[in-house]
C-alpha cells in the first residue's frame, strides 16, 4: 500500500496513527502498523478503509491511481 494510506488520511486531516485508529476505529497498535507499513491487513479491514476513505480495493493498494 506504500504510503497510499498516509496519502488518504492527510486527505481527510488526519496527521497520526493515533488520530487515525480514532477515526478508522481500530487499534493504536494496527494502525501504527499500517500507517509505517509493517502490516498484513485483513480483507475484511481492508473493505473497512475503502469505505472510510472512499476509495476502490485497487487505489488502496496501489494497483491504479484512479479512486
């Protein structure tokens, strides 16, 4: 996901991973993973940030640039 999920949370103002496991809802621990891109992310978490983002499965994961 490179830095697509930093990228999209800048987007909404959202500036650390504290803030974005608030808003996401989800753990500080995952989110701080996500965020330095240290995790392996659940199909489900990922359709979770789609939605929260508002964004395909594909920009997510870096597969286009089209959201």
């Amino acid at each position: 996901m490179k830095n697509r999920v930093k990228e999209l949370c800048i987007e909404k103002g959202i500036s650390t991973p504290n803030e974005f496991a608030l808003k996401v809802g989800i753990g500080v621990n995952m989110a701080t993973a996500i965020w330095n891109q240290e995790a392996i992310i659940e199909f489900n978490l990922i359709e979770h940030l789609t939605n929260f983002f508002g964004c395909s499965v594909a920009y997510l994961l870096c597969v286009n640039e089209e959201k």
